[in-house]
C-alpha cells in the first residue's frame, strides 16, 4: 500500500493544454475514483501516476519517493485496462503468472500467488481454461488476477468495466469492492460513469476541462457540491438546475434541487407543470415535468405513485434542500 501525490501536475499536448495545473493525493489504502466526463483528462492523469506518459511540468510521488522519472516497472503500480488484454493461446493461470514468469519469479513463488489470486476472484475452477471459455466478467477477473500476483503498491484501473453489460457491471463492481476490502489497498479507478463513482469510492475527484472540481466522500459530493458542475454531475437522475428566478432570486444564477427533494400535490404548490413522461421503476416513480416558467423538472416519487402524461400538478421544493450557486458557478452560503 502507499500514498500517491500529485505536485503542480501539468500536462500539454504541443499548443493543447489538457491538466493545466493539479495538486492531488490519493491516502493510503483508500479506493479513490477519477471521475468526468469524456475529454476531462481523467485517464491522461491516470497514465501519468502510472508512468505511460510524463508530466510536462510537477512531479509524481507513490509511497514518499518521488518515481516522476522511473519506468513504469520501478513505480511498484499495476494498471488494468479496458481491453482485458490476455493472450488467446495462454491458459487462464498462464495469463495470470505471465508477469512473474518475465520477472524470473521461482515456479513454487508463482504456484501460490496465481492459487491465491485465484481463490480470491473465485477463478480455481477456471485456471486450465483459454480466454475465449470465459465470459466477458470472468475475463476480466483474470485481468485483475494479473495484477493481484504482482502485488502492487498502487492498484490503477482505467474504466475496466466499460465492455461489460449492465447486469455485470453491477456484478463486477460489488466484486471490486469486496476484492479492495480485503486486499486493502491502495486503488486509482477511472470512470465516467458517476454511479460507479458513487458505489465504488470512499474518495471522489470530480475532474472537468483538466481541473479538480472537488475532492471528497460520495454523499459530501451528493449533499454539498461546491460547484454547478458537480451538483449537475453527481447523482441519478441528475440534480434539477435551474434560474434563480424560481425561487426569487436575481442574485442567485442557479438553484438546485434533487428530484427526491421535490413534492407533488393536484391542487397547490409552488411551480405549476405538466408530466410529459412517467417511468414507474417499482420502488420509484420518475416523473419529467415541464414547468409553466421554469422549463424542464426530473421529480422522483415513490413507486406506489401513479401519474399520467399530460397530468396537471404543482411542485414544491423543499426549501432547506436548495442548492445555490453564484454567476461564478460556486456554491453560495447564504441560505434560501
């Protein structure tokens, strides 16, 4: 396990300037989850920690040495891609071990490191398979597999589950949790999707256009963002923002709202609108209203709640909910 620090990080392509200037550290044995979406430089700043590219400026520390100028192979990372990346003609177990085996690591040492990634990721009925016997999950569990043999100081993911469909994703993702809980180590994921950011992370970094937007546990994220971009980013379905003039504030160039803080009544409330489409999800409604002054509104009720398209309704925000933010797209402390 180790610390990671990012010091005055800055990254150019020729004229283009992708991290303009970063300050981060990633605590030891934390699962610390780069998220943004396409573009924000995320994985850029995941392939500099791990040594794939170099910083144009700033250094890189992993465990209190500074590795800015170290191989890849000195840096003590492992890093597991999108693609799984195996070898067709290798067994699973040869998969795993392939690493160890350029090392020079004894046939004895590499038995029981592959038995016990493999009894970690629930692989030892799979070891004497190919790759191409295995489902896409199981793939990529011999990927993770080829960096638990390693045992890393840094564990780097770039959006490893990508590929998988939404049933595996799900699955994956508990397995990634469960797999840092008892590894206890230190884990770089990036993703664009902010559900896996929220399920995965006791540590979120919101990157947008190169910058750090914010830093900080899932529900600090959720309940307080200290940016518009943040409040508009983080949650599903996505925060409501909208004018100030909603709530009657010129001084205010957004509010924000979450759908669950939003309650529904036939006959009055603050903000008339119109359901235009209704998703009844079983434990959840979720309504998309057209408001008559203040344009489109996500609402979320509970499932038992039946609503039409075209319903006439009145909407209240619940005020100590309201999330405010100034013409500089920061939070504002003032209360609503």
């Amino acid at each position: 396990m180790a610390e990671v620090r990012l010091q005055n990080v800055s990254k150019a392509f020729g004229n283009l300037t992708v991290i303009p200037d970063l300050n981060l550290t990633v605590p030891d044995g934390s699962f610390t989850v780069l998220v943004g979406p396409s573009g924000c430089g995320k994985s850029t700043l995941l392939r500099i920690i791990s040594g794939l590219e170099m910083p144009s400026e700033g250094d890189v520390m992993i465990g209190g040495d500074t590795v800015t100028l170290e191989e890849p192979s000195k840096r003590g990372i492992s890093m597991v891609f999108q693609s799984y990346a195996l070898y067709p003609h290798m067994t699973v177990a040869q998969n795993i071990d392939f690493g160890l085996r350029l090392s020079k690591t004894s046939a004895e040492e590499r038995e029981a490191r592959v038995a016990e990634a493999a009894r970690i990721l629930a692989l030892e009925d799979y070891l004497d398979r190919k790759p191409g016997q295995l489902s896409g999950g199981q793939r990529q569990r011999v990927a993770i597999g080829r960096s638990i043999v390693r045992k890393p100081r840094v564990f780097l993911f770039d959006e490893p589950l990508s590929n998988l469909d939404a049933a595996l994703r799900t699955q994956m993702r508990v397995e990634l949790a469960q797999l840092h809980q008892s590894l206890d180590a230190t884990m770089i994921y990036v993703t664009h999707d902010q559900v896996e950011a929220m399920t995965l992370a006791d540590q979120i970094v919101v990157m947008n256009a190169g910058r750090i937007e914010q830093v900080g546990a899932p529900m600090d994220l959720y309940d307080r963002p200290q940016t518009e971009f943040v409040a508009g980013f983080i949650g599903s379905p996505k925060m409501n923002l909208l004018s100030g003039s909603a709530i009657g504030r010129d001084d205010v160039k957004t509010v924000g709202i979450r759908p669950e803080h939003i309650t529904v009544d036939a006959e009055s409330g603050d903000w008339p609108a119109t359901a235009q489409v209704v998703e009844t999800l079983g434990a959840d409604t979720i309504a998309y209203m057209k408001g008559d002054d203040m344009g489109d509104v996500t609402v979320r009720l509970p499932g038992h709640m039946r609503l039409t398209a075209g319903e006439r309704l009145y909407l209240t925000p619940a005020r100590e909910n309201l999330h405010l933010f100034g013409h500089d797209g920061a939070r504002m402390e003032t209360h609503a």
